[in-house]
C-alpha cells in the first residue's frame, strides 16, 4: 500500500492532497527511509509515525508546483544535509567547524564521497561544503563544464592525491584516468598537474574569501535593505552589554510614546504611510531586527532557546536605550513566543502585549490544508533536518517569481484583505524584489522562528500579570477563529478582536487598520 501517513481532520482519516500521485516518486527517489532521531510526539491529539522525505514530496509538489527536476533536487539536498548547518551559501549548506590541527598544505581535503574542507587563511577554521558548490565555481569560468570523471580528477588531484590513487578509488584503470586527466588539463587550459592544483588553490581560495565574509558579517547593517524602506525611517543600532550589535528600525516621532512591534518571520513592507500613521498617532514605533533577519551571518548555536534568549536580549537592550518607562508591545505573526519571554525577563519593561495574527496552532490544531508552514511545523516536532531543508527548498521558488507568486496566492487564497497585499506586492518590480531579498537573507531567522512554534508554551503567556489581548483577521484563512477564541480565552481571559478588513498577512492597509484599533486601547 503506498499511503503511508494521514492527516486527522475532525476525526476523520482522509489522505494527504496529491499524496497517492507522488507516493511512487517518492519511492523511486528513495525517500522514504530518510531517518531521524528525532522523538516523536502526538500531533493533533493522535499518535504518527516520524516524517520521512516521503512525506515532504507531496506538499512540495502542491505548494509550489514542484516538477520532477525540483523533486530530485529536494532528494539530493536532504542526503547532503547531516545536521543544521551553519549558514546557506546561494543554494548551499555550509558547515563551520574550528582546526586545531596545522594547515594542511593541500587546497581541497576531501569529506566523505559529497563534500569538501576548505580551510581559512589562518587555518584555524574550515569551512565544509557539498563538492558540487567547488565544481560550479571551476565550470563558471570554462567553455564546456568539466564532466563528472573530469572533476573528480580535480577533485582527487587537489586533496593530494596520486593519478594512480585517483584511479584505484574511482575503480577504473590507470590508463583511463589519464585520459580523463588530458581532458581536464585542456578544458582547464593547463598542461601539467602542478597548474592544475595551483588552479584549484585559486578557486578555493576565492570561495574562502566569500565565506568567510559571509561567516564574519555581523548584523550591525542593513546593507542593500536600506534602499526598500521608505523616507522618514531611522536605521539604528544599539550596543548589547556583551559588546553585540543590535540593529532597530525607528520611526514616528522621537518625542512621541514609544510602541515596540515585533516583526514576523518575513519582514514586513513598510510603506511610506505606515510612517504617517506613527506620526498621525504620536507613537515613535521601535522594530528591532531578529538576529539572522535580513542577514546571512552564522549564529553560534542552532537551537531555538539560543535564539529566542538572542532576540529577547536585543529587544531589552533597544527598550533601555529609547524608553525609561514599560512599553506596550505589538507581536506580529509568529513573534509571540519573543513577546511572552521578553515580558517574563523584563516584567518593567512590557506595558501589555497585543498577539496580531498570531500563528497560535503551533501544530497543536488543524490549520487550512495546503498551508505548507503547518507541514513544516509538524517535521520540526519529528524530523528537524528534513524540515530545515525543507524550508531552505523553498525559499529557493524565490528565485522564480511567477512560480513564488503562484504559491503564495494559492496559501492565502479566498481571503480578500491577502489578495490585495499580494496584489501590491507582486505587481511592483520594487516590492517583489524587496521580497525575494526579504526570504533569502532570513533563511535562518525564518527557520527559528517555525521552532519557535514548537517550543512557544502557551501557559507562559497566560501567566504573565501584564494586559494581553489577541487580533484576528476576519478574512483570515490559515487560522480558525473558533480556535482563537478558545485560546484568546485561556491566555487574556477575553474573546479576540476581530478585524473585519483583515486577512492574515498584516502588512499595508491591514497593518495600518489593526495599528490604529491597538494604539486606540492604549491609556491616555
């Protein structure tokens, strides 16, 4: 039988959409072994077995209009992926690891049959990668790309080794790979193994160069970010007592009350009249930048605790600079968990927190089906590794905006208020290109913040002595209101605002609407 999971809805056992049409492909990919240690937990009141690659492919498949190509990277992208690596490198995973050895005198060294050490200048640090990122950048400077025998020449020539030993691993004869060395030296325009590996030494050392940029760059800028936000917004950072750089967007009036909003996992467009709205209300709106937002630099832990305690530092760090007196909190989206820890850490310093749109189901209920982040929520509860390359995956459909466009609109489709912020977005070259720079730079941020939907306890927010109120968005079609309310009155105590014009996503008019209803319930 190639059914191999359901979904519960309403008691129900119904199988997943498109999941007998990519049950075989799956199979034939090889997917459905795909281990993990991860320990599995009930999901939705019912017990289910550990996610497997098997059950990725359909969601791929239906979110984004996966074909086969895509299919077969996703397989090849989750055997190259052991653990949650350092940063992504384009479409890569890059993993850092400390030498105490001396520097190797060989450019390359060789890890496993997949991936490559190549060491920093120093040696004290390298930097592992899947082989495939080395042989892009030796074939971006050729004529006709080096074939797969040709590389492995490279390759095995460059990590130090002999024609003959080359060949004695390939399992060929020494004859052949010489002819396949030939090859390479003329592709390469070179005549002797010397140049060869001396060719190699450079490539290296310019993918070196890049990463290692990419490793030491802090989040103290915003870079190129700075050309999508609009006039009358103040990029800003903050000194940390531990000597880190917070970076904050500031804006409304500098003597106007202070108001804290905490982003979502995908930073929002900020328009020109979000900023006269601040100004129209009096509110000087502090938004500080989750670490590994809108920057591609390594965090020196993967987990989200580590993560959460980074944020929540920042965000007490930007409240002492501004702010003297407690602040009230706006929490966006997936920023409830940073809201409540914030408020727990530092009680005089949250006034009351307002949850927007609040992805509350943390995969504990039924969510719409076809919502992707649902999926990805319930792999972090059973299988992390495949659900962080899962997210990387997708974050690559940005590349690819008429297909990133399609996919967004089918998760947020029958919702009116969505479909004119999805409107706005994709029919402006500026406001799509603010997109694309938005998810591909947050990749790490992004997948913190869906684990912060596991660890987020609920309990810990209804605890908390200071007001809470929670929003929602009429039009929402992610979230159930039902659900809501039960929750809203377990943690405040009170129902849901709920805003007519709203959908999910809370950027633009929707924004600026449920803005002006919070700041209304703020004491004169």
């Amino acid at each position: 039988m190639w059914i191999k999971r359901s979904l519960v809805r309403d008691q129900e056992v119904v199988p997943p959409p498109l999941f007998r049409a990519h049950a075989r492909l799956a199979w034939s990919y090889g997917l459905s072994d795909v281990a993990s240690d991860a320990t599995l937990l009930p999901i939705w009141g019912c017990g289910m077995k550990q996610l497997s690659g098997m059950d990725a492919l359909p969601v791929l498949a239906d979110a984004l209009d996966e074909g086969h190509a895509g299919l077969v990277a996703f397989s090849d992208k989750l055997r190259a992926v052991d653990d949650v690596p350092s940063f992504w490198f384009d479409d890569a995973p890059v993993w850092v690891v400390d030498r105490e050895d001396t520097l190797d005198p060989w450019p390359v060294q060789a890890v496993g049959s997949r991936k490559i050490a190549l060491a920093c200048a120093t040696g004290t640090r390298a930097f592992i990668l899947p082989a495939e990122v080395f042989r892009a950048h030796v074939s971006a400077h050729l004529s006709a790309p080096l074939s797969d025998a040709e590389h492995q020449v490279l390759l095995d020539l460059a990590c130090g080794l002999s024609v003959d030993e080359s060949a004695a691993r390939a399992g060929v004869a020494v004859s052949t790979r010489r002819k396949q060395l030939q090859g390479t030296f003329r592709k390469l325009a070179v005549d002797t193994q010397a140049a060869m590996v001396g060719l190699a030494g450079q490539v290296a050392h310019r993918l070196v160069a890049r990463l290692s940029a990419l490793h030491r760059s802090g989040d103290a800028g915003f870079g190129p970010y700075r050309a999508f936000l609009p006039a009358g917004v103040r990029c800003a950072a903050v000194e940390r007592g531990d000597g880190a750089t917070v970076r904050y967007l500031d804006m409304g009036p500098v003597s106007g009350r202070v108001v804290m909003v905490l982003h979502p996992m995908v930073f929002p467009d900020i328009h020109a009249e979000d900023v006269a709205l601040f100004h129209e209300l009096g509110l000087r709106a502090i938004w500080p930048v989750r670490p590994r937002c809108l920057s591609q630099s390594a965090l020196k832990s993967g987990t989200w605790q580590d993560h959460c305690d980074a944020a929540v530092a920042d965000c007490a760090a930007v409240l002492e600079a501004v702010s003297a007196a407690p602040v009230p909190v706006v929490a966006l989206v997936s920023s409830g968990g940073y809201a409540t820890t914030l408020a727990a850490r530092h009680p005089h310093s949250v006034a009351q927190i307002d949850f927007v749109s609040t992805c509350y189901s943390a995969g504990r209920t039924r969510t719409r089906d076809g919502y992707f982040g649902d999926f990805l929520v319930r792999a972090l509860r059973q299988n992390g590794r495949m659900a962080m390359v899962f997210a990387q995956h997708l974050s690559g459909a940005v590349f690819d905006l008429p297909r990133l466009e399609r996919t967004v609109r089918r998760i947020f489709r029958g919702s009116a208020a969505d479909k004119v912020v999805l409107d706005s977005v994709f029919s402006d070259a500026q406001k799509a290109a603010r997109l694309k720079y938005a998810v591909r730079q947050s990749i790490g941020s992004i997948r913190h913040d869906y684990l912060g939907q596991v660890h987020f306890d609920w309990d810990d927010a209804r605890r908390l002595p200071v007001t809470k109120q929670f929003w929602h968005g009429a039009q929402d079609r992610v979230h159930d209101l039902e659900d809501l309310t039960r929750l809203a009155d377990y943690v405040s105590g009170r129902p849901p605002q709920v805003m007519a014009e709203m959908g999910h996503l809370t950027e633009g008019a929707s924004l600026r609407s449920v803005l002006r209803a919070i700041a209304g319930t703020y004491p004169i």
